[in-house]
C-alpha cells in the first residue's frame, strides 16, 4: 500500500537523519534519499523545498529528542528526590554528553547548519525549540536560592548551556578514548561548581556588571 504524504516525509526524514549521522552534512543528498525511500528525486522535492529544508527538519526533531531527554533527566532526579541544583545540572549536563555521543554526525551536522542560518526577523519554531532547551535550565536554576529575577535567570542559563556544550563541542570525538572522555567530563564538574557556587554568593552577576560600567 502506497505512504500518504505525512507517512513519505517522515520516511525521508528518517533516512536523512541516518545519512547525517553516517556521514554528516556532505553525506546528505537527494538522490541518496530517493533510491532509499523507493521515489523519484522528484517526488524528494516535492516533500521538501530543497535539501536545507530537509536538514532544518531533521535538526528540529534532533531538537526536540534532546529537550525531551533533559525533561526526562530531570523528571527521574524528582522520582528521586533529588533538589541540590548542582547535581541536577550536572545530570542535564550528562545527558547531553549521551545525547551527543549518540548521535556523532547528525549532533555536528546540527551546528553546522546552525552557524550558516541566515539571520531571521523573528522567532520562528527552530528558535523555540532552542529556547526550550534554555528553559530547561532556567527551571532548575530557579530552584536554587539565587535571589535571580527572570531576565538574569535566563541570561544564567544560556551562559551555562553554552559553556557545557562549548566544553563538550570542541572536546568530544566520536571515538574519544576513556581518557579523553574523563577529561570532558572533569572540565562540566568543573564548571558547573565554580557557576553554581558564583551564584550561591551573589557575585557573579555583580562583578559581571562592575567590569560593564
């Protein structure tokens, strides 16, 4: 029986994503994914705009694959008990690093499309799903007795999830030996106690807005 339109994009999808994590972005091409879904390249664009269309999509589902994987981080620490705003952080941050290694082309493939976006008017639902992985650790900041208000909550979290990933980005291999592995993950201990005990103090958004003026 014949897919429908809906059933033949995810189909398409599907097989993008597995070409990107086989080979990253250079691995992604249109006739590729016709001979493996069984249509024309024709009836590819059809479904689809253009190649970057087809990434974008893909990237959004990555998207929201790793928000819904720091959710559900968070949801077992709750099952748990746990509240300590550090250790709930370096859960998320654990997860990530999972999530990453899971996913060696497809996660790079990501931020490469990322970086060569074109500049938008406004939000649209790829910056959503962004700004729901931020939302993510603004909740868990709140937890802690920051005396934070909304605007520097988020400014917090941002910086936060940048400097994990950024540890994790330029540090991660995909074959990473244990060693190396080891080091990313001392680096996030790290980080994640230094920012969280900057908070706890009250200094750092003070001494950040001391050097501004």
């Amino acid at each position: 029986m014949a897919l429908d339109k809906e059933e033949m994009s995810e189909k398409v999808l599907a097989i993008a994503e597995a070409l990107l994590n086989e080979g990253g972005a250079e691995n992604l091409k249109a006739r590729t994914i016709a001979e493996q879904a069984g249509i024309s390249v024709g009836s590819v664009y059809n479904l689809f705009t253009d190649l970057d269309e087809v990434h974008r999509a893909v990237n959004m589902r990555l998207l929201d694959r790793l928000g819904a994987t720091g959710l559900a981080a968070m949801a077992d620490l709750e099952r748990q008990g746990v509240t300590d705003v550090q250790h709930r952080i370096l859960a998320m941050a654990a997860a990530y690093v999972r999530f990453v290694e899971a996913h060696p082309g497809s996660w790079p493939a990501v931020l490469a499309f990322n970086r060569r976006r074109a500049t938008r008017p406004g939000p649209d639902a790829y910056d959503a799903l962004l700004d729901a992985l931020f939302d993510i650790v603004a909740g868990v900041l709140k937890a802690g007795d920051f005396g934070l208000d909304d605007k520097r909550r988020a400014l917090a979290a941002r910086t936060l999830w940048s400097s994990v990933h950024g540890i994790v980005t330029s540090g991660y291999v995909a074959n990473s030996n244990n060693r190396q592995a080891e080091e990313i993950w001392h680096q996030i201990e790290l980080l994640v106690g230094v920012f969280v005990k900057g908070l706890e103090h009250g200094g750092a958004f003070a001494h950040a807005e001391t050097k501004s003026e």
